[in-house]
C-alpha cells in the first residue's frame, strides 16, 4: 500500500494527449530532481578524484625528494672516492719527483767530485802539468827553432879559408844570373793570363760556396766569407801578388785570407811553392803554425827549414832563405805579420809577398827600412 502511495505521488499520473500519441511527457519535477542528483554525483566524483590527485602529488614529492637525497648522497661518495685518488696520485707523483731530485743530486755531487779530482790530477801529475806549460814551451822551440836557422845562415856566409883576389874581367851577366837578380813575378793581372785568372776567381767562388771541411792537405778547410774573398782577389787581380792588405782585425782572421792564398798558389806551384812567416815573437809566430795547420790540414811534420812553412822571427835569414829558394827554382811566398813595424827593402824584390798592415787608429805606425 505504501508503494502504490509513493508512486502515487512520486509518480503523477501521466495523460497522453492525442497529439502525442505514442509518446510521454516527463514532468518537470522529476527532470529537476534528476537534474539535481547527477550534479550531486559528479561533484562527488570530481571531489574523490581532487583528493586522490593530491594523494598521488604528495606520494611524487616525497619519491623526489628521496631521489634527490639519493643523488646527493651518491654525488658526494664520487666526490670523495675521486679526491682521494687525486690526492694518491699526486702523492705519487710528488714520490716520483722527490726520487728523481734526489737521484739528479747525487749525479751533481758525483760529477763534482770527479771534477775535484781532475782538477786535482791535473795540477799534480806530470799530464796536467805538460798541458799547462804547452804554450811556453812551444814558444820557446819555435824561438830555438829560428836561432838555429840564424846559425845555418851564419855558417853557410862564413868563409874559413880565404881566398886571394884574382882578377876578373866584367862578363854580360847570362840569363840565368839575370832571372836570379830579377825573380820573375806571376802576371795575375795581365790579359795572357786570363786562364789562369779565371781559375783562381773559380776556386774562391768554391771556398766561399762550398766549404770541404776535410779535403787533402793545403786545401781551405775553413769557411770563407765574402769578405775574405775581397781580400784575397784584391792581392791577386789588383796588386799582382805583391802587396799589402789592411788587417782583418785579429792575426786568425789573417791567417784564414793567407791560408785561402797558400791553398790557390799550391794548386799552381804544388811542392815548388814554399811559405816563410815573418813575425816578431815566438808566441805569434806559433799562433800562425796553428792557425795553418788548422786552415789547410797540415801537420807538424810540414814546417822546418826544408819543409813547406818556414817560420822566421828576424828578416834577414828569411831574405838568405828566399833567396836560396829561387836559386833552386823554386817559388817562395813571404808573409809578413802585422806585428812588425820595420819591414826591409830587401823583401819587397821577391815575386810573392804579402804583408798585413795594422789597424791606422792605433798609435804604432810602420816603417820602412
């Protein structure tokens, strides 16, 4: 009873109309009431789902923040597991260096030792001290040497059983007497002798270009500028041989231009040619024996009296010397050493001679005797 009363009121009877035949009518109450309830349910929904979007938010913060405590975490175990391996491997290193300071230390103290030693060695053995007192005795050889040439000289003068004056008619000198008064002096400069010019300008150009620091013997074996080219055609092509040349400015660099002009003349003379040094001290006179031997790549062996260098400390027995030399038709070429401010007449008649004039700004002048 109760249900037909609730549906009896919850449910006004519906009337077809006959213009709506075959349809209902929904009233307007029940359209509200539906209304109402599906708003209800949808708010009820929209609420559930807010508080589970919320849930699901706190839940994501808290997963973030335990990721971040994680990395932060991990972050520093990297950072302190790789600071320690750069502190081991700078430990290592700083090992490894102190190794070495202390190896290269004691290779200092060692090395120090022996040089202590040598120095040692050499001012009390009979080794150091021959290498220390070298350059005296070898100055006083060169100065025995020229003494005992003085003597031969002397001796070859002396006549020990003189001879009577005979008479002697006045003879036309022959010719070979007359080459001997007047030694016959290289045309370098003259037009017949182009070849020959030719070649000497063709073996400077060599020295200067291509330098063979181990030829044969009497061959440059040094570096040869240009300006020492200059030099050496000058004495050549404008003073025929015979003349003098300013000096280079110490006696190595005149020894390098004498050397370039001894290595051109024994391409021409060979063995006839024969070098008399004139210098005014046994030191330079073995300054120059040096700087040849170094020059050209001779030896000892190469200077004496009957060898192919000759050293002189006074003119006159260097003039007996020259002189004697053309006489065995052989070509002496005279070199004169800056250091001699009286040069004698007598050289100057020979066809080969080169002298070094010194520098004009110092205060010692040459003359001529």
């Amino acid at each position: 009873m109760h249900d037909n009363d609730l549906q009896a009121t919850s449910h006004p009877e519906v009337t077809q109309t006959p213009a709506e035949e075959g349809s209902y009518e929904i009233p307007e109450e029940i359209e509200a009431e539906f209304e109402h309830d599906v708003d209800e349910l949808s708010l009820a929904d929209e609420q559930q789902q807010l508080a589970e979007l919320k849930a699901e938010r706190q839940q994501l913060q808290q997963e973030i923040q335990a990721l971040r405590i994680t990395r932060d975490r991990l972050l520093s175990q990297q950072t302190a597991g790789l600071q320690a391996q750069l502190e081991q491997f700078a430990q290592h290193c700083l090992e490894d260096l102190q190794q070495r300071k202390q190896a290269l230390q004691a290779e200092i103290e060692q090395l120090e030792r022996r040089q202590e030693r040598i120095r040692n060695e050499m001012r009390t053995t009979f080794a150091g001290a021959s290498q220390e007192l070298a350059m005296r005795v070898q100055g006083f050889k060169e100065y025995l040497t020229g003494s005992l040439q003085d003597l031969v000289t002397a001796a070859e003068q002396l006549q020990l059983v003189p001879k009577a004056p005979e008479p002697v008619e006045a003879t036309p000198a022959s010719p070979a007497a007359q080459s001997r008064q007047s030694p016959p002096k290289p045309k370098f400069t003259d037009e017949a002798f182009q070849d020959k010019a030719k070649k000497i300008q063709n073996l400077l150009d060599r020295y200067r270009t291509s330098p063979d620091y181990y030829g044969p013997p009497w061959q440059l074996r040094r570096t040869f500028e240009p300006v020492h080219a200059d030099r050496v055609s000058k004495w050549f092509f404008e003073q025929g041989g015979r003349g003098a040349l300013k000096t280079m400015g110490s006696r190595l660099q005149n020894i390098l231009v004498t050397s370039a002009i001894i290595s051109v003349l024994y391409r021409f003379y060979g063995d006839y040619l024969r070098t008399l040094v004139l210098a005014d001290s046994p030191e330079r006179l073995g300054e120059w024996r040096r700087g040849l031997q170094d020059c050209l790549g001779i030896s000892r062996s190469d200077f004496g009296p009957d060898q192919g260098v000759v050293l002189f400390e006074s003119a006159e027995p260097l003039i007996n010397k020259a002189d004697r030399l053309l006489r065995d038709d052989e070509m002496p070429l005279i070199v004169i050493d800056e250091s001699e401010d009286k040069i004698s007449l007598a050289l100057l008649q020979f066809p080969l001679w080169l002298a070094f004039a010194a520098d004009p700004q110092l205060s010692r002048t040459s003359s001529w005797n």
